[in-house]
C-alpha cells in the first residue's frame, strides 16, 4: 500500500517539491516575514495543480512524453531544434541548481547526525560520499525500498511541523491575511521567487507527464490524484512557515535550529527529527532531480532509458550539484540560489506549455478558452516575478 501510494504520479511530484528547499525556503520565510507570504505558497500550489493537470492531460491523450509531444508537433525544423535546446537547456540548467541545493540540504542533516553521533568528518568526504552513493543507486536503477524509507522519515517529519504549526497558537486571522492579501516589494522579492520555484517545480511537468501513461486509465483520477497530492505539499510548506514565524526575527543561519520548535512532541529526539528529515528529504530529492534531466534528455532525443545516456546525464548533473556544493561552503545560499534561479526560469516553462495547448492536434481533445486565459494570466506573473527578481540581483 506505502509503496502504490508514494509511487503514484501525482505523489512522486510532491515528494520531489518538498525537498530541503522548500524546508529552508519556508523557514526562512516564516522567520523574515512572518505569515507576509503565505499568499505565495497559496497562489503557486494552486498553479502548480493548474500546470500539472494540463501537462498530465496533454502526455495521457497523447501516449507520449511532455518534451516528446512539445517537440512533435512542431514541424518547422528550425523551431524544433530551437525548441529542443530551450527544454532541455532549462530542465538541465535549472536541474544542476536543485542537485547543488539538494546535496546542500543532505550535507545540514548529515552535519547534526554526525554531530550527534560525535563523528567528525570534512564536508567535501560527506559530499563525496553522497554523490558516490547517489550514483550507485543510478546504475543499478534499483531504490524504490529505500525511497519508500526515506519518504516515510521525510512524512514523519512534515507531520510534525503540521503538529507544531498548532502548538505554537498562531493568530489564525493573521494567517487569513497572509493567505489572502498579497505582500510584494523589492524586499521580499526574491523570497517570493524562492517560494514559487521550489513548488513549481520545472523537471516535474516532464517527469508527471512521463509516468502518467504507466499508471491511468482515466483523466477524472489524474485530476483528483494531482490536486489531492500537490493540496497536501501546499498545506506542509505553509504549516512549516507558520512554526517557523514563531521565530520571527530571529537570525537563523541553520535551518535545524528550529528544532526547538519540535521539544514538545519529541523531547531530547527533536535534534535527531529535524537532521534524519533533512538527509532523507535530500536525499530522495538528489535522487530524483538527476534522472528526472536523464528521462526529459532521452525524450528530446528519442533515445532509450536506462542506457548509457540516461546514465551520463544523471551523473552529469550529480557531478555540477557536487562540484557547487563544494565550492561554496554557505548551505542555505546554496539552497536559496537554486529556488530562484528555477524561479526565474519559469516564464520558459509557462511558455512552452502556452505553445502547446495552442496548438491544432488531433492527438488530444481541445483545450478550452479558459485553460488558455489561466496559463497565458500564470505565464505574465511568471514574466513579472521574473524581471523584479533580476532587478533586485542587479540593483536596478
């Protein structure tokens, strides 16, 4: 039952979405600005279900790949190698960003298991070992045992911060506020695009889409799977700010230092909690990034799964997440840098899926009017988010 559950389409999406990004970016948001920017986690949640739907329903009538159809219905050749290099280019790019944040969120929890356990070991051989683990699990092609464990300590954990979310009496009609009037200035920018890029999820409309046709029958258990899974990865990252906005103000350069936070459920264990939920949370994402890239690769290029080029563009993005990771040794800019850089790639994500639903098929039933109107209004607010953002990284 565990494995069908976590294995379902709709659920694989929001397990790759609440990573050690959306922990930190939550966290930090919770901290900074309070319940300020609930809105953002409300508004992208619901376009992260509007997208997903669209995406699933268009690979479910097509029997084809997200990134397959997109190029297929293209037959200008110049557009569709045009076409073909801005997907890929984007999910590799953005997918890179994710590894370095998720291997930086695996290196937090691994820093307070080894703490814990009074074992010192440098940051780069803990990187090392990550990725070589990683890469190991790649080849062999085998982990569902282990990512079933890892989702079950990374649930443990979100259930907490739904628990704590209550236990810290929050003023639900300031919660209401943030939820429903939107906070949006240069300060907070960046924040907002944070939040945004770590639930949008770029790689995942490829990756739903692709295994969408392996478990469906019908487009009415798409739908309700896809809301009902991307809801509860909605309602976990807003529980998650409201606990941390208890902490309001504080100077939080660890995102584990919250465990106080987790003393009234778990007493003594809340340290070993918030560190095992971090590694696991990381751990299945630096997973998932990797070959979501190698599975939108072999689309673009009809090339086979699990061969050799499906394994060396794995590889390829454990290996610039490594190289990243190690560099810099501030896990939590790390992990913030690769939020907003997807963020800021989202208005290419917008525009491919405007293209396609634009286009006159047979493969798949018209999409109406107001589909149109919803993604081109997604596509101009992810344009918006997009230009503040490099505004505020240049000081313009």
């Amino acid at each position: 039952m565990i494995g069908r559950l976590f294995f379902n389409p709709a659920f694989v999406v929001t397990a790759a979405f609440i990573g050690p990004g959306t922990i930190t970016m939550c966290i930090l948001t919770g901290t900074n600005y309070g319940f300020d920017l609930l809105w953002a986690v409300l508004c992208s949640t619901l376009i992260t279900i509007f997208i997903q739907n669209i995406a699933a329903r268009i690979s479910f009538y097509s029997k084809k790949g997200l990134a397959t159809t997109i190029l297929g219905n293209e037959k200008n050749k110049i557009l569709k190698i045009l076409l073909l290099c801005l997907i890929f280019s984007s999910i590799f790019i953005g997918n890179s960003a994710y590894e370095a944040g998720n291997l930086s969120g695996t290196l937090i929890g691994t820093n307070g298991i080894l703490n814990l356990l009074s074992v010192n070991l440098s940051n780069f051989i803990q990187l090392m070992i990550l990725c070589i683990v990683i890469s190991i699990l790649i080849f062999i092609n085998n982990f569902k045992i282990l990512s079933n464990i890892l989702m079950l300590i990374v649930a443990l954990m979100s259930l907490s911060f739904l628990i704590s979310s209550f236990l810290t009496k929050p003023d639900f009609i300031e919660i209401l506020k943030g939820l429903f009037i939107p906070s949006f200035n240069s300060k907070n920018v960046l924040n907002i695009v944070g939040i945004v890029g770590t639930t949008v999820v770029p790689y995942n409309l490829f990756l739903h889409a692709a295994l969408v046709n392996k478990k469906y029958k019908d487009i009415n258990s798409i739908k309700l799977d896809t809301i009902i899974a991307v809801s509860i990865g909605g309602v976990i990252s807003i529980c998650i700010i409201v606990t941390a906005a208890s902490l309001q103000g504080a100077n939080i350069t660890n995102p584990t230092e919250i465990r106080g936070l987790l003393e009234p459920l778990y007493g003594n264990i809340s340290n070993w909690i918030i560190n095992l939920g971090f590694f696991c949370a990381g751990l299945t994402s630096s997973i998932t990034a990797p070959i979501a890239a190698a599975i939108i690769f072999c689309e673009c290029f009809n090339l086979k799964l699990n061969g050799f080029y499906y394994k060396l563009v794995s590889i390829s993005v454990v290996l610039i997440g490594f190289i990243f990771s190690s560099i810099y040794k501030l896990p939590i800019q790390i992990i913030l840098f690769a939020q907003v850089a997807n963020g800021i790639l989202l208005p290419v994500l917008g525009l491919l899926l405007f293209i396609l639903i634009n286009k006159k098929t047979n493969e798949f039933p018209k999409n109406n009017d107001f589909d149109k109107i919803i993604l081109l209004l997604i596509e101009l607010f992810f344009i918006l988010l997009c230009v503040s953002s490099i505004l505020k990284i240049f000081n313009v």
